[in-house]
C-alpha cells in the first residue's frame, strides 16, 4: 500500500510540476500542506520530493525549502519525466532538439545494426516491420508498433551506451511519432521507407539504411513543421541558442 501511495504521489507531483503549476525558481508547498491535499502523509510527500530531487525536477536546501528546477536540468531520458511532459504539453524547443538527437544517434545505431545484428536481432526487425505494416492498414496502435521497431534496431547495434538508453530513447521516440502522426496520411508515406530501412539491415547494407533512417528523420521534421510550427519555431528564431 505504502508503494503504491508513493508511486500515485510521485506520479501526480511530477505531472504537476509538469503541467507548469509552479514555475522554475518557485518554492512548492509545505509537506504538510501537500500531505493535506493528496490525503498522503508527510512521510510520503517527503519520498516523493526525494524521487523528483534524483529525477533533477526539484532542488531541496535549508535556505530555498523545496524549489522546481528548469527543464534543462530535468533528467529528459527518465521515461516518466518524458511521459508527464508530454502528457501537460512540450516545452520550447523540446521536439526540435529531440529531432538533433535523433539525427545524432539513430543513424550511426542502424549503420552498426548492418555490421552487428545476430541473425535473431534481424528477424525481430522484419517481424516488426510486419506489425508496423498491419498497424499501419487497421489503424490501431500504429505508434506503439513504429516505437518498438525502431527500439528493435537501437538494441541491434550492441552499443552498450545505447542499449541502457533504448527505454529512455523509446520515450522520447514516441513523442516525435505522437506529435509527427497528425497527419494520418503520413504513416502511409514513410511505410515503404520504413521498410527499405529494414530490408537494408538484413542485406547488411549500412548505406541504403542510414539513408533511409535520415529520410524518416526528415520526413518527421516535415509533417511537425507543418502541423505543428509553433514546436518549431522557437528555435528558427533564436538561432541555436537556449
């Protein structure tokens, strides 16, 4: 029961701090007063900052009491971190930088899945191409099958770095789609390109692939832009600061 209070606290604070109900720099309420309102102890309230303190949300000190940190220190490869920004809105610049992360990892992961893919690792790829593609013609779960097919290929590159970050990548993956797949005739579009990506990895073809990694890369860029300029367009106006 305790875990289960903990983990329900943790999660609602979290999408709080999130949604943006206390701003960067701010104090939150008093442990008692957040006990009180969630109907959870202090002792809870206090494990839950702890929780949010290690995810670089919350920052506690004798002086500052307990303060929300800007987004820029928040650990964005935390899965849940991702999850409770997504769910209250993205900030500024948020998908434009996590389309250069893209940019910047998948295509060196599906070069090295040409050279180190197990025979097995290939197969799941195809198998999941597959799923992409009925997900595509019932229009069901279309990106939770795009996410796994791409987590498919980042395990296949047997980079050890990567591989600790698949769940953290996976996340942040399913965002860009979330956001991309507005345009429901655009996981039309990208389908054969998905699978050239595919076919490339098991023919042990690195230039084929990465081509059509950068492809889906910019094609997703494409269809946010054009639904979605405000995500992208504080960025263009700021230059490459932050």
């Amino acid at each position: 029961m305790s875990s289960s209070f903990h983990a329900s606290t943790v999660d609602w604070l979290g999408s709080w701090i999130a949604a943006g109900q206390v701003k960067a720099g701010q104090a939150i309420k008093v442990e008692a007063d957040l006990g009180a309102q969630l109907g959870v102890s202090r002792t809870v309230i206090r494990e839950a900052i702890k929780t949010l303190v290690a995810k670089g949300m919350l920052e506690v000190g004798p002086k500052v009491g307990t303060r929300v940190l800007p987004v820029r220190r928040w650990n964005l490869f935390d899965p849940q971190v991702v999850g409770w920004l997504s769910r209250n809105g993205l900030p500024e610049h948020f998908v434009d930088d996590l389309l250069d992360l893209r940019r910047t990892i998948e295509p060196m992961a599906v070069r090295w899945a040409c050279e180190r893919a197990t025979s097995e690792q290939v197969e799941a790829i195809l198998l999941a191409y597959n799923a992409l593609a009925r997900a595509v013609d019932s229009g069901i779960d279309y990106n939770l099958a795009d996410q796994y097919f791409h987590e498919c290929i980042l395990a296949a590159s047997h980079n050890q770095f990567i591989e600790q970050m698949v769940p953290a990548l996976g996340a942040l993956l399913a965002v860009c789609f979330e956001v991309s797949a507005a345009d429901p005739d655009e996981l039309r579009r990208t389908l054969p390109i998905h699978k050239d990506m595919a076919d490339a990895i098991a023919a042990r073809d690195p230039g084929r692939s990465v081509w059509a990694c950068m492809t889906l890369i910019d094609n997703a860029a494409l269809a946010i832009k054009r639904y979605y300029p405000d995500l992208m367009a504080g960025k263009a106006a700021s230059g490459s600061g932050h």
